[in-house]
C-alpha cells in the first residue's frame, strides 16, 4: 500500500479512481474500463511532474523521510556484491543503526558505511530509527580504519535525522565518538564518497559524511538540526518548521550552490520511493563515476584535498 504525503493529495484521488476501475472490471468482465484508466493514468503522470517540479524546501523534507523511500540496505543489496556486515565496537556493544562492513563493488573491494532506519516498527525499533549510539560511531571508525590499511575505497550512505541524544549516548561519550568519527574520515588515505540518500541529520550525518567526494539526491535534505528543532529554537514554536526548512538552505540545490556538496543525483518523477530501483542504478553509477576520477590520486593527496575541502566550507560564501 503506497503511503501518500499531504500534498500529493491531488495523486492519490487520481490512483484511487484507477484502484476503483481495476476491481470494477475484475469483478465484472463484461465492463470495459482500460479507455478511462488510461486517460486517468496520464492524468496522474501529468500531476505528478507538476507537483514535483515545485517541492518546497519542508515538502522536500518529507520526500526525504517517506517511510518507503528506499533505506541502506535496499542500496547493500543491489549495488554491492559480498557485502559482509562487520558488528560491535569492541568497547562495548553493536549498534544496529550504522551498519558497516567490506563487499565488492564492481568487483573492487570497498567498505561501506551507512545508517539504517528499518521498514517496519520490528525495524525500525531493532535500528533505532537511524539515529546511532556511540558505538555505532566507534564501529565506523574500526571498518575505516581497516580500509585506510588495506587500501579500500570508503562509501557512505547517509539517511538520518540525528544521532540518538538519550542519556546512555550521552554517558558513553556521544560527542567525543562522532568527533573521532569525522577526525578518523579526515585522516584516512584512501577514497571517500558520501551519498545523502535521505536524511543529513547534524553531526550523526557529518561523521560519516566527511567525503572527497559528497553526492545527495535531488530530494533528500542536509541540514545542522531538523526543522522541528530549529523552529522551537529560534521562535519556541516547532510548527513553524515550514518556515525554518526554507531559511535553512536545506535541499540539494541550495546545497550545490553554496558549494556544500558536490552533485545532485537525479530522482524519478514523484521520489524516489517510487522507483526505487532507478535510483539505486543511479546512485550507483555516480559512486562509479567519482570512485574513477580519484583512483589516481595518491593517499596524501586525497587526505589533503578532502581537509581543504571542508576547511573552506565558510570561507567562500
């Protein structure tokens, strides 16, 4: 069943009618109803270039969030062979919301880093929602470490609203686990590129996402706090997130102009939930393209470009 988000409204009324027709003529082979379901699919097509055309910065955000949009391990499974899932921080315990590990990508050995949300509240709870504790954050430190010694290629995939702030993450050393997160993606000397698939939550995204090379699609969202946050904050009034989605340069294309990241990957008409295998190919074919253009760099050369990188996020705007 297709969960819709409020404004595509005008979509569902439409897909609703073709529901209704479809049964109809199952139920009654004597009725031909393919002319109008025909007229009404061009129809649906036709509102769904307009409305996604025009997102605002907040529709954007709930693209973003849309419980079908394809998650980490949608990614895992068709673009990387042999993935093998490495767990525990050897500190203290496995955090199933960053899932990290070694596999092959088009044949090159890689690691591959990145949050999952879950699909279904047995999910979704085993993931904690995407958000990490500090142990998922050491987990991603132990697999980058690896790949800086053998010379594996680094692949994100980030899809987060924050890293978890409950009082045990907290107890366990949370800020000092994503700032040794991103000073360890800083220092390694092999290739690293991110991909913000859904949500860019904060510093759980950043620790993870300190890339040569940082791709987002076209509807996901990057941002320091959630909109939610930033609107009780600077007016006590989360309601007003709408508002604060748009002053925050969220989106992909805000991002790409203030020179945060470094592409845009093109999503299909109404989201990427729904074709979430077309995405996937594309995303896959920019981790491709990227990964080319820096094999022949050496390590020091990768780690000093992606330093000046970030350190002259700021000073050029």
């Amino acid at each position: 069943m297709h969960n819709y988000l409020d404004f595509e409204k005008p979509i569902s009324d439409l897909e609703g009618k073709i529901h209704e027709l479809k049964k109809l003529a199952t139920e009654d082979e004597s009725i031909d109803t393919s002319d109008e379901i025909g007229r009404l699919e061009v129809r649906v097509r036709e509102a769904t270039v307009e409305i996604y055309s025009k997102l605002n910065p907040w529709q954007k955000t709930q693209v973003a969030r849309h419980p079908q949009r394809p998650h980490f391990i949608d990614y895992a499974t068709a673009l990387f062979d042999e993935f093998t899932p490495l767990a525990g921080d050897r500190k203290f315990s496995e955090d199933a919301a960053i899932q990290a590990g070694l596999a092959r990508f088009n044949g090159q050995p890689v690691a591959v880093i990145g949050q999952e949300k879950g699909n279904d509240t047995k999910s979704r709870i085993k993931h904690n929602f995407g958000s990490a504790r500090p142990e998922g954050y050491r987990k991603a430190i132990r697999v980058m470490e690896m790949a800086d010694r053998f010379g594996l290629p680094i692949i994100t995939l980030i899809d987060t609203a924050g890293a978890y702030p409950g009082v045990g993450a907290e107890e366990r050393g949370q800020a000092e686990a994503i700032a040794r997160s991103t000073e360890m993606c800083l220092n390694v000397k092999v290739p690293i590129i991110s991909v913000v698939v859904g949500e860019g939550g904060s510093g759980g995204a950043i620790a993870v996402a300190t890339g040569n090379r940082v791709y987002m699609l076209e509807h996901s969202i990057y941002s320091v706090i959630s909109p939610e946050g930033a609107a009780s904050i600077l007016w006590r009034d989360s309601t007003r997130a709408r508002e604060a989605a748009t002053a925050m340069k969220i989106t992909a294309e805000d991002l790409k102009g203030l020179g945060i990241i470094d592409g845009i990957i093109p999503e299909p008409i109404g989201g990427a939930h729904r074709d979430p295998e077309t995405v996937i190919a594309a995303t896959g074919e920019m981790i491709d393209i990227a990964l080319g253009e820096l094999s022949s760099r050496s390590g020091e050369q990768l780690r000093d470009e992606r330093r000046q990188k970030f350190l002259n996020i700021g000073r050029n705007l």
